[in-house]
C-alpha cells in the first residue's frame, strides 16, 4: 500500500489572490482583445467621453471640456440644485460613395456621453453662460457674493 502523501496546505489568503488574479487576467483579456485584429472591441467603438478641466478663479468656476467633431445642437447642459450636467451626442458621418474604400484603423469615437459635476453653494445659478468654439466647451459659472460664511465665536467654560 502506498503511503498517502499530503500536499502542503498553501496560505487561504494567498490561494484566494491567485484565484483572484487569474479571474481578472482572464476578465482584462476578454474586454481588451477586438474582436477582429484591426478593430476596436465593441465597447471602445461606442463610447465618447470628453476630457475636461475645472478651474476657480476669483469671481467665477470654469469648466471646458473638449468636444471636437461635436455639433453644438446636439449638446445640453442642465442645473440641478448644486450640480451641472453636460450630455449629448457624437455622431458618426458615413460616406457610402467609393464603394472601393476599407478602413484598415478606426479611432474616433462616437456615441452618447454624460459628464456630471457637483458644485458648491457660492454659485450664481442665474448667469451661467456656456460658449462653443473650435471643438471646445467652456461653462462659465459665477460666484455669489453672498457667502453663508460666517464666525463662530468660542465661549470660555470656567
């Protein structure tokens, strides 16, 4: 009879992360391959999310957002309470006249996308402007003079 040979007992919490990490090896594989070789996987070719910047200054808030190749009708932006919301649509344009035509790389973008920020109390919700010029966004988003800021003074116990 053969004598019965008992393996190590690995660490539980090691052989969790191993399990753990072969998962995500194997997750990160099928959402970053393409499909086909010389295409974007079906979640890159939809989505579009443009790059922004917030900036304070001292009279106002700034935020510019990059939306080349973006008509400015198919933009909207909306207040709600302290927060401000930027949607709208990239579209594609499709040519179908040179019927000889294959696209061998693809990397623009289109689709829908929705950016949401919160902003602070000290805004002036009324003259919120937005202006749309060479592929750039820019919400301007004045201060309030009036601040709910006020001190506190600290009474001494004896």
């Amino acid at each position: 009879m053969k004598p019965i040979r008992r393996r190590p007992m690995r660490d539980p919490i090691r052989r969790f992360r191993d399990e753990m990490d072969s998962m995500m090896e194997r997750f990160d594989r099928f959402f970053k391959e393409p499909f086909f070789s010389d295409t974007l996987s079906i979640f890159e070719r939809d989505s579009f999310t443009p790059a922004c910047n917030i900036e304070e200054l001292d009279d106002r808030y700034k935020i510019i957002a990059e939306m080349p190749g973006v008509d400015p009708d198919n933009i909207e932006i909306e207040l709600d309470d302290y927060s401000i919301s930027i949607k709208g649509q990239r579209e594609e344009k499709l040519e179908t006249k040179d019927e000889g035509k294959q696209m061998h790389m693809v990397e623009h973008s289109y689709g829908s996308y929705y950016r949401s920020f919160t902003l602070p109390e000290n805004i002036d919700a009324d003259n919120i402007s937005a202006e749309y010029k060479n592929g750039i966004l820019t919400i301007d988003i004045p201060k309030t003079q009036d601040t709910n800021k006020r001190k506190i003074s600290i009474k001494k116990s004896d």
